[in-house]
C-alpha cells in the first residue's frame, strides 16, 4: 500500500536523532495552530515508548472514533514526522489536530503490517483513509464436488462447499448468463440436491435440454462425469480443445447419418460460442491476470478493475473510492488495491495503470496470503499495455459519466429545494412506500437518493408487525415504520441543541416522501410528534387522478396541496423516487410472500436444523405426517434422538 501522504520517515540514523531534531523544532511549533499543538503532544507522548521495528497505528478523536489508520516500517520513526508540528499539507494537519489518542500494534515484517492495515481499514472505515465505497464481494461460478451428479452454481462469499471456483466475474449478471450457457452446452444440473434427491421423473430443464438429467438416470453417472470434465476445461482455458471435439463429434454423426446428435453437438457449439461473445475481447497472451487503471477527474476518482481469467475476459467494474483530493492517484490506487486483496483472491498477475510506492511489499504480501508467486506491475509494451490501455479509457468515461450524472443530480436536487421550501439542496432524501395484499405479508419499504442517486446500500425495508392493526391500513403500517425508523435513529445519532449530530453517526433526512395523501402526511406528523421530532420535513405524493403519472399532488404541512408543471424535470425526479420506493416495496413483499408460502412446520421448532429435518421428511414423507406421528414413531426416525423426538411432539402436541 502506498504511503498515502503519509510524512516521510526519518534518516536510518540513531533513533537519537529523532529526539534531538524533536527538541530543535519546538520553537517551530510555537507558529502551529493551537489545536495542532495539543494532537502534537499527545502525539510526542508515546514516542518513547515504540520500537524501531515495523507495525500498525490508529489515531483516535475525542470521541474514540478511528481517524487514521498507517503501517510503517519503523513505528518511532514514522510516529516521529506527525510530531513535527508544522510542514504537514491542511489533511496531516487536520488530522493532527484531531488526534487525542493512539493504539500500536507490533509486527514481524512489514508486509504483515501491510496486510492488517488492509483489514483495518476495510473493517473501521477511518475518515482519513482512502476508502473503497463498493466492497461487495464478487460472485464465482462453483462446480461442486460434495456429490455425485455435481451441480453447477451461483457462489458470493465464503468458499465453504467442496469443489471448483471459477471467477471472479464482474457481475451476477455475467454469471447468470454463462451459467445459463454452460448449461445449454454441457447439460449440467443447477437444482439444490434436496431437489435432486426427491425426482421421481425429468423436471422441465431436461424438457427443454437444458440439463441431461442424472437424477432420474437419463443419463449414466459416468457420462455425467464427461460433461462436467468438459464444463471444467472449458472454464480453465482450453475452450479451443473442446469446442475441436465437439466439432469433430458433430462431423462424425452427420457422416453417420445421426443428424438428431449432430444437432446436439451443433447447439452445444453455439452455446459456447455465445459465451466467449459475450466476454468482448480476449487475451491471446495473459492467461490470469486483475487490470486495475485509475483516473482523476473534478474532485472525484474511478478505478476500473478488469478481470482475466483462463485467457477469458470475466467482465469488469468501475469503482469510486473516497479520497482526499490533495492525494495523487498513484496513492489512492495502491491503497485500493490493497484493500481490494483483503477479501479476494489474486491472480498470478496484477496489473496497474500507476507505479505504487509499495508495489514491491505489495507483491510480496499478496505472494504470502495466496501460497503461489503474484507479480504486480505496470507494463510499458504488448498486449499487457494494452489491456490497461483499455482499462484506463473505462475509467475515464466512466469518471465522465459520474461527474455529468452528478451535475444533473445537483441541478435536480437544487430543484426539489426551491420547490418544496427547503434552504439548501437535500443531501439524503427518504421515500417511503407500504405493500401487502389485503393486510397479508405487509412490508414497508425506505428508499434513499442523494447527490450520487439512488444509494442502494441505505435501503431498509420493515416487516410490518400485524398486532394492533387492521388488515390493510396503509395509515397503521406507515405510523409503524416511521416509529421504528425514527426512535432508532435517535438512539444510534442523537442530535444536539444546535441539530448536530456526530460526524460519523448515521445522517438525517432532508426531506422525507410518504407515498399517499393527506392522511399519510397527518399520520406521520403525528408519529414523529410523538417522539419528539418536529423538524423533519415531510411530503405526502398522492397519486392524480386514475393514477395517471403527471398529475401528482403534493402534500406539506403549512400549504394548501399543490402540483408540478407536468413537463417539469423535477416531477420526472420525484415520480422517479416514488417509482423506485414501490419498485423496492413490492419486491420485497413478493419475496416474503414467497417464503411464507414454502414455509415449513418444522422450521419453527426449536433445536431441529436442516439436517433433522430432512432425516424427519424422509422417513415420513411429509410435515404433515410428521404432525401427526407419535412419540415412539418419532424416535424410532434414523438420527432423530429421544430429546428431538419429544420436542418435535410437544411442539405439535401442546398448543393448547
């Protein structure tokens, strides 16, 4: 990782040195600010006390809040340059000044100092780091090994199941798609094995050849076994091997005559075929390989992470880590980099746009976590330097796009200020949306919209609590989701006299929106009362006439009901949040909707896991026999013990 502005570290003198260059400049320090003065003894006094060897350390603010996280080759002397006191840039300085407190950790080497602060820094989120906004893990293509008709899966996470991972890919979108191929090709299962297990007949993948069918013994075991070996290769990088024997096997039946297999082998060809299309351009030279290109631009930066694997572009995303604008984007690209290897795995090769002060620790540190060599570079020719080249032009029209949605956004934010009364443009904006049919699997839903759109990873959505509500009042659920929302947010980001809040507690609302009326708008103006609050500010968007988009009145506490322009642009923006709180809200009924449908009895018993519960279902069958059995049916069941056996009876047995 690179030094981040970081002060530069003192001679490989005597740490006497140090000391002595401390004591000379305290005259200096009489022209620093009076707040830097104070962080810069705090700061002095834990010099004495730090080794010369390498580590980790955290500044802290009053508030016990991480500022800082740094690694160093030597702790006293890097701790040493922040206590200087002046000749830091306004970030170091602030920084300084905030600093009340300090923790140390020791290390062997320094690359592991290097790795921790990674984990640190993704773990604390230091407001003076280099941050990365988007650290979602990526999703893998799994070919699980844990049984024997292996299927072919979706993976995000831990890789805790037995078999093969194929990724990273940029998107589950690019997964889904060649999953969906790979299975056209190769007819392998996708089902879970619960649902394998319990085929009595070819579900409808077979029917559309879309699977070879091993559960119900379609196809041999062993045969099975070809076309996943064929699956594997294929996704190992040697695709030109398999898509030459299936060629050859399509010739050899159309020269036999056996025109309904060579249509299989056809049909398998362009399935893989449309695979690699969709993969864009192909290295021909670098079998594994992460791009990563960085650009600056107005303030903001993006780093494009390409990603290669087995001679294959697996797709690639933009990220827009936060940083402080004084730092040059070689530092803001080695701290990303960093920190993106803290969760995921590298390849041999990793390839960047900028040289990184510590490319070389960085390799090294990388080499230790995989177990394998991994070499991190900046190509000056070849198709290398032309993989970041392409790079790089993402990140740049991906930073243009940003900067140009991100003018919109404020010109439109600055809209919604002017048209419902607020002093200055909305920073976070709630809408509020409830969805249920007829009372039943009722759910609320909060969207969040700021100055980068929609912020997806602010949404919240509140399984509505039917005790004290009549089946279908919208009113009811919406003063219940605001109570909640609403009494938590006092609790985790209390506000003072002066309506300030702790800087890194959760934010406030600007304006919030309520889907509905006057009703909704008096009913949240009461719930908010209730609690204390009366200077949210709160909009009702009823619905116009026939639900006709256009025709919105707007409700505000003070002023008579009110419409928009039809053409105005900041209708189109509200009608677009309205349109994505009810978008959230549906879907997430749907989904809870869904789960109560397959819901199972036997989930709700106590100390019954998956595993009893499939040995219960296959021994009786049904949860509805299970329901009814007795207690010495129920121990007699394979792996079910006389404990489980008597709470599985009570549980259906003593409702009363």
């Amino acid at each position: 990782m690179t030094e981040q502005d970081r002060p530069a570290e003192e001679p490989d003198d005597a740490e006497e040195d140090v000391v002595e260059t401390l004591e000379t400049r305290d005259a200096e320090d009489d022209a620093a600010p009076e707040s830097v003065r104070r962080g810069v003894e705090v700061i002095r006094g834990h010099l004495k006390h730090l080794p010369n060897g390498p580590g980790v350390y955290r500044m802290f603010d009053a508030r016990g809040d991480v500022l800082y996280v740094g690694k160093a080759r030597s702790l006293k002397k890097r701790v040493a340059s922040y206590a200087r006191g002046v000749g830091h840039n306004n970030r170091i300085a602030r920084m300084i000044a905030e600093t009340s407190a300090m923790e140390f950790v020791s290390t062997e080497t320094e690359t592991e100092a290097l790795l921790l602060e990674a984990n640190l820094i993704k773990r604390l989120r230091p407001r003076y780091n280099v941050l990365m906004r988007d650290d979602k893990s990526f999703p893998y293509i799994l070919i699980a090994t844990d049984h024997p008709a292996p299927q072919i899966a979706k993976h995000r996470g831990a890789r805790t199941r037995k078999g093969d991972y194929f990724g990273p890919f940029a998107s589950a979108g690019a997964v889904g798609r060649t999953i969906d191929a790979l299975e056209r090709a190769f007819l392998l299962r996708s089902c879970a094995d619960s649902y394998y297990e319990r085929r009595t007949r070819p579900c409808l993948q077979f029917q559309i050849k879309r699977c070879s069918g091993p559960c119900t013994g379609e196809i041999s075991l062993e045969d099975y076994a070809g076309l996943v070996t064929e699956a594997r290769r294929f996704l190992q990088g040697r695709s030109d091997a398999v898509k030459t024997e299936l060629a050859s096997a399509m010739d050899q039946a159309a020269e036999a005559l056996d025109f309904e297999r060579a249509a299989v082998y056809r049909d398998r060809l362009a399935a893989l075929a449309a695979i690699q299309s969709n993969q864009g351009v192909n290295p021909r030279t670098v079998e594994e390989a992460d791009v990563f290109a960085i650009h600056a631009e107005g303030g903001q930066t993006c780093v494009e992470a390409f990603f290669y694997r087995a001679y294959q572009n697996w797709g690639a995303r933009a990220f827009f880590p936060k940083a402080d604008r004084s730092l040059e984007p070689r530092e803001v690209l080695g701290s990303f980099v960093a920190q993106f290897y803290d969760a995921e795995e590298s390849p041999r090769l990793v390839l960047l746009s900028e040289e990184i002060e510590d490319g070389a620790l960085l390799s090294e540190a990388l080499s230790v976590r995989s177990g394998r060599k991994v070499e991190v570079a900046v190509p000056a020719r070849g198709e290398k330097k032309e993989l970041v080249e392409r790079a790089l032009t993402n990140a740049r029209e991906a930073l243009g796009r940003r900067l140009a949605e991100t003018a919109t956004q404020g010109r439109l934010l600055a809209g919604v200020a002017e048209a419902f009364g607020l002093e200055a443009a909305p920073q976070r904006i709630e809408v509020y949306d409830n969805s249920h049919i007829m009372g039943t699997a009722a759910v609320g839903g909060m969207i969040v919209a700021g100055p980068e759109g929609f912020q997806k990873n602010q949404y919240r959505k509140f399984n509505i609590r039917p005790e004290d509500l009549t089946p279908g009042d919208d009113t009811g659920m919406m003063r219940q989701v605001l109570r909640r929302r609403f009494s938590r947010l006092q609790k985790e980001s209390p506000r003072d006299a002066d309506g300030r809040t702790p800087e890194d507690a959760p934010p406030w609302p600007d304006l919030v929106l309520l889907d509905g009326g006057q009703g909704q708008l008096t009913a949240a103006r009461e719930t908010l009362a209730e609690l204390g609050l009366t200077d949210v500010r709160l909009v009702g968007v009823a619905k116009g006439m026939d639900r006709e988009a256009g025709r919105e009145t707007f409700f505000m506490e003070g002023r008579t009901p009110f419409r928009m322009p039809p053409r105005d642009p900041v209708l189109y923006y509200i009608q677009r949040l309205r349109d994505e709180a009810h978008r959230f809200a549906i879907g997430t009924h749907r989904a809870r909707r869904s789960k109560e449908f397959v819901a199972n009895p036997l989930d709700e018993i106590a100390g019954v896991g998956p595993t009893r519960k499939r040995a219960l279902l296959r021994h009786f069958g049904t949860a509805k026999a299970v329901a009814r059995a007795g207690l010495a049916d129920l121990e007699k069941a394979p792996g079910v013990s006389k404990t489980v056996a008597r709470a599985v009876y009570d549980h259906f047995h003593d409702k009363g």
